[in-house]
C-alpha cells in the first residue's frame, strides 16, 4: 500500500510539535485589545472592499506575534480584520508558545490566517520548529480552536521526499517543574 502523503491524526507526542502554533488567544487575536502594526515598503488600501495590500519586506507585529514577508494582504468585514495571506521566499512566522517561554518559528511560501475557519494554513516548503522539534510538509493545516493539525505531503520543487516529515526531540526523563516533556506535551505517549 502507497502511503497517501496525508497526516490527519497525530499521536499527542508528535502532535505537541505542532500544537503550540496557535491558540485563539495567540494567533493574531482581534479581542486582545493589542493592536496589530504593519510596516512596509508600499501600501494599497482599497477601504471599499476592505482590502488592504502591503508589498516590500512587510512586517506585522501583534505584541510578541510576527509575521514577516515579501507581500501581505489583509481583508476586513464588518466583524473586523478576517483574513491574512502573506507571500514569501519564505514568508516567516513566529509567536511565543502558550506558556510564553518558547518560540514557535515556522516559514513557507504561502502562510494564511482566516478568522472564520480559526485555521492557519502553512503552504508550499512549509516548516514549523519548536524547542528541537521539527515538521515539515507540502502543506500543513492548524484548527486554532480544535487544535486538529492536518499535513499533506507533495512533490517539492526542491526535491523533497513528498512525505510530511518530523523530527521529535526525546523527552527527558523526569518531567520538568511545569510538568510539560521535552516536546512541551503534557501527556504520556
């Protein structure tokens, strides 16, 4: 049997990698009463369609969030910002982890936020690091209120296997103070 490429369900060892990506509290959150800044070289603000396009080494920084790319598009409706798409060679994303003490880096050339299906959405040489640990796909979806990761494989320009791949650092052997493993999981495997 051919492996389909797709990764639906992770063990909650393999999981914790990419779980801390993104909690609706952390993934450019509208309630947080914490603006989000944006500089660019260029800007485009088309207030009619609720469209704003930023090009040349965009940044956008909501407290310790960032986002950095080539080109970013925001669009608004009536409830607020609802959608994020950033482009890049790669576009770089990175954002404290729940427990504030880590970082969560991940890059691809596609990176999309939308507000209405609560999902960050990582395409194309997409790579997400934490604390050692490694995932990496084609394209990786993150739910940020069921924490439900989805990864797909797929042939790469760069050669790549085609396969999600992970590398998931050993726990330690006692759990430290804050009762999290070496992967930042709080479960057993």
């Amino acid at each position: 049997m051919k492996p389909s490429g797709k990764l639906c369900f992770l063990p909650p060892a393999l999981l914790a990698v990419a779980l801390t990506l993104a909690t609706p509290a952390m993934a450019f959150d509208m309630d947080s009463g914490t603006p989000i800044q944006v500089s660019a070289n260029s800007a485009r603000l088309d207030d009619t369609a609720g469209v704003a396009t930023y090009s040349g080494d965009v940044e956008l920084v909501q407290g310790r969030t960032r986002l950095e790319a080539d080109r970013v598009v925001l669009y608004r409706d009536e409830q607020g910002l609802s959608r994020i798409e950033a482009s890049g060679a790669p576009a770089h994303y990175r954002q404290p982890s729940r427990e504030g003490d880590a970082m969560t880096n991940a890059s691809a050339l596609n990176i999309t936020w939308s507000a209405r299906d609560n999902q960050l959405t990582f395409e194309r040489q997409a790579v997400i690091e934490q604390n050692g640990n490694t995932f990496k796909g084609n394209i990786i979806h993150y739910n940020t209120v069921s924490r439900v990761v989805t990864a797909e494989g797929g042939r790469t320009e760069t050669g790549g296997s085609g396969r999600v791949e992970m590398v998931i650092q050993p726990r330690n052997t006692g759990q430290s103070s804050n009762g999290e493993g070496s992967d930042g999981s709080t479960q057993g495997q």
